[in-house]
C-alpha cells in the first residue's frame, strides 16, 4: 500500500437519537466514564495519519464545547438536517487543503477497532478504489410488512459498517450532485453507487455496534470492556 496519501476524517454527529429515548442526543450519553462521541473520536485519534478530524454538530448544539480536549486535529463544522448534509458540510470544510481521501465514521460506533480501520485503509488504497467496513448476514432475513412473505437468500448480503473510505473528490461530487437531484442518501456508500463507481467490500468484526437503542448501550459497556481487556494484555 502506498504511504505517498493524506487522509482526514468526518464523524457526522447532528443527529438527536430519538430512539435512545434520552434527554441528550446519544452521541453524548455516558459510557464508561465519557460520553459516546468522545470514545469514538478516541478511536481515530489513534490514526498518526489523520491531517483533521472533522466533527459535524448542530449550530445549536450545547455539548461539543464542554467535551475533553482528546486531540488537536479535531475541528467542529455545521451539522445538516439529514447524515449527508452534514458529510457534505464535512467535506466542503476541508476544501481549502482537500486531502487525497477521507474516512466518513459513525458518532455513535465506538467499539471499531484500529485493526479493521487499517484493513480498510490497506485493501481499498492498494486497489485504488473506495469501500466500506461490512459483515455479512448470519441471522435468516424475511421480507414482509406485518406476516413474512419471502425468505431472502443471505449469499450475497452484507451488514453496511463504519468507517467507509472515498477519494475526497469522488465523495464530495457525488453527494452533491445526488443531493441536488433529491436522491435518497443513506450512506456515503450509496452516493458513490449511484455514481456508478465502485464500493469495496472490507470484512469488519461484527462487534462494530451502532449504539441505536437502550439496549444497546449495556452490549457496548460490555464490548468496550473487553477490549480495554484485550489491549492491557
């Protein structure tokens, strides 16, 4: 893999988690003695070759200010009303000095590991080509509203994880011209699809949880202690 690229990096953090059903947006409950949002960007911090590390929060967020100081590569942009308004905000933050690609990471996905992230990294700049973390599907999926319809065969499906990693130029374009023409964006994945252009598949442990709901947030206290185990060793 080449080592001749610079790399930042958007963690999209506008959103108010209503399903956490919490007074505070989730990316700022309590884990573990600090707040979701700093143990992820903990997470990329560790990443040497980072330039910036973009956090987009609401204008009106009152949280971000009053979080630990983790790293000096971390700068605030304006948040968006959906996730790919704020990765455009991201991106067009770093238009001034654009770097060659950029890591787009879930606020509330602590439990990534560096490991996978350097995977990720490796297998998509040798191949010259985007992608994203994923796993692939282990339970029997079913299709249907109230009663299932169909069993879909699980072969070929896969789990979208984060990080996912673009050439900041094919990202950027591609979010904006899907946005102008109101197509759906779920993830920076599907803008680059649209687009026509490739996305890899990277296997990620399945362990990279986003914390959604309440019960989620004991798995990652759990999850986040083991690995704090496993790296003491």
């Amino acid at each position: 893999m080449t080592t001749n690229y610079t790399l930042a990096a958007i963690v999209p953090a506008a959103g108010v988690g209503s399903r956490m059903q919490h007074s505070a947006p989730k990316q700022y409950i309590c884990l573990a003695g600090k707040t979701i949002l700093e143990h992820t960007l903990a997470k990329l911090a560790q990443l040497k070759q980072l330039t910036t590390i973009v956090v987009a929060v609401s204008d009106d967020d009152p949280y971000f200010a009053t979080l630990e100081v983790i790293d000096q590569r971390i700068v605030r942009a304006s948040g968006g009303k959906e996730r790919a308004d704020s990765v455009l905000n991201g991106l067009l933050a770093l238009a001034d000095n654009p770097p060659d690609w950029v890591l787009v990471h879930d606020a509330a996905r602590p439990l990534v590991t560096l490991a996978d992230i350097e995977c990720l990294l490796s297998e998509c700049i040798s191949a010259d080509e985007g992608g994203i973390l994923a796993s692939k599907v282990k339970d029997t999926i079913k299709r249907g509203a109230t009663h299932s319809q169909q069993t879909v065969p699980r072969d070929n499906l896969w789990q979208a994880l984060t990080p996912q990693l673009f050439k900041y130029h094919d990202l950027t374009q591609a979010l904006q011209t899907a946005l102008a023409q109101q197509v759906t964006i779920t993830d920076e994945a599907s803008a680059i699809e649209w687009a026509n252009k490739p996305v890899k598949l990277v296997v990620g442990r399945s362990d990279n949880i986003k914390i959604t709901t309440p019960e989620d947030l004991d798995l990652a206290n759990f999850l986040l202690q083991k690995q704090h185990s496993e790296n003491a060793l």
